[in-house]
C-alpha cells in the first residue's frame, strides 16, 4: 500500500476543470439566449438582493491527482443534498461566502491511492471569496464565477486545515422564456430561484500527507433574498 503526497494544484485544477465550465456556459447561454432580448444584471430585479443561499448534491473524488486511479475507487456521492451555502455580496461582483459539506467513504474505497479500512465520515467548512465573472461582463442568463477559500476538513477522526479553489456557474430562472417579461410588474419569491454548478479542490494544509485532500463537483439550486 503506497502512502502518497499529492500536490493539489490550484493551476491543474483550474486547467482539468473551469474550461469545462466555460465551455458548458456558452454554449447554454448561447442556447437559451438565441432569440431573447438581452438582460444584464442590473436590470433582473427591482429590488437589490444580496444574500444567496444554495443546496446542493455533491460528488468528492479522493483520488482526483492520480493519473493511474485505484481499481475499485468509486467517487463519493450521499442520495440527499448535502452541500449548504450562504453568501453576501458586499461590493459589485465581489462576495463572501459561508459552505458547509459532508459526505462519506466506505471501507474497501480508495482515498489517494489509501485503501480505507473503516468507513469515514468527511466534513468541510470553507470561508471563500467569489467573484463574479458574469457580473463583471455583464453577462446574461448565465453568471460563471471564480473562488478561493479556507476552512476546517475533518476526515474520520482526523482534523484539518484546508484550502480550496475552483469555480462554477449560476444560472438565474428570472431571465428564461417568458419570466422575462414579467420582471418589472411583480417579483415573485421563485423567480429569485436559481440553478448552479460548481468544481473545486481542497487540500489538507495541516502537514504534507494527502489525506483528505478531494475534487468536490456540486449541483442545485440557490435562493437570492
């Protein structure tokens, strides 16, 4: 059994990851938006929302640095959301954001080329900045950020300090189809419902061991309030 020391590269990361993202944003905003009008971000609501909160399904690969993968590794996914998120935008474009996560390994998966005895319970908690590229550009429908963060992973009964990276895409209800047009007259609560996707790396900063360290891959929706 090897014991490995992964690098999680914020650059690999960003390179395996948010070209993928970008990609899947132009060409759904490009599907979406082809004959509606254009509606930048100013001009979504009438009031100025600046909480988020999201909840989310979410996927943890333990072996995401390994270009030979374990036989037998599985990617970690629970059946009930399990990723929770609160943010604030505290300045144009620029926000900060409170996330919550937990997951599970059963024993005989693998975890950075480790094999797991014993079934571990895996927590995070990250404070990150966002910021917002769609916002930036003004860019509608579609609203790809990038984020930094640090936080606490617990793996097992193991603690640790982490860091993570990454970046994802917010896509607003408000300006599909006919929710358009209906904007200005009245705000109803599920127009300020929204759909994200996200990827992002976090890495044990405790000491030079790779346990714990995971790409995290998320999927829900979010409220602005």
């Amino acid at each position: 059994m090897k014991n490995s020391s992964i690098t999680l590269s914020p650059f690999n990361f960003l390179k395996k990851n948010l070209g993928k993202i970008a990609l899947t944003a132009f060409i759904l905003g490009s599907s979406i938006q082809s004959n509606a009008q254009v509606i930048h971000k100013e001009e979504r609501f009438l009031g100025d929302y600046k909480w988020k909160l999201g909840l989310s399904m979410n996927m943890m690969d333990m072996n995401f640095n390994h270009d030979e993968v374990p036989e037998g590794a599985k990617t970690l996914m629970m059946a009930v959301p399990s990723k929770l998120t609160l943010g604030y935008e505290f300045f144009p474009n620029l926000s900060v954001e409170a996330g919550f996560s937990m997951n599970k390994i059963e024993a005989g998966n693998y975890a950075n080329d480790e094999l797991i005895l014993d079934d571990k319970n895996i927590y995070t908690f990250d404070g990150s900045m966002i910021y917002s590229i769609g916002g930036l550009f003004n860019l509608p429908i579609v609203d790809p950020y990038v984020k930094a963060g640090i936080g606490y992973l617990g793996f097992g009964d193991r603690n640790y300090t982490s860091g993570s990276i990454g970046g994802g895409i917010n896509f607003w209800i408000a300006d599909i189809g006919s929710l358009r047009d209906y904007r200005y007259s009245t705000e109803k609560w599920y127009r300020r419902l929204g759909v994200n996707v996200e990827a992002i790396g976090r890495k044990n900063l405790t000491n030079t061991t790779a346990q714990g360290s995971h790409a995290q891959f998320s999927a829900g929706i979010f409220y602005a309030f």
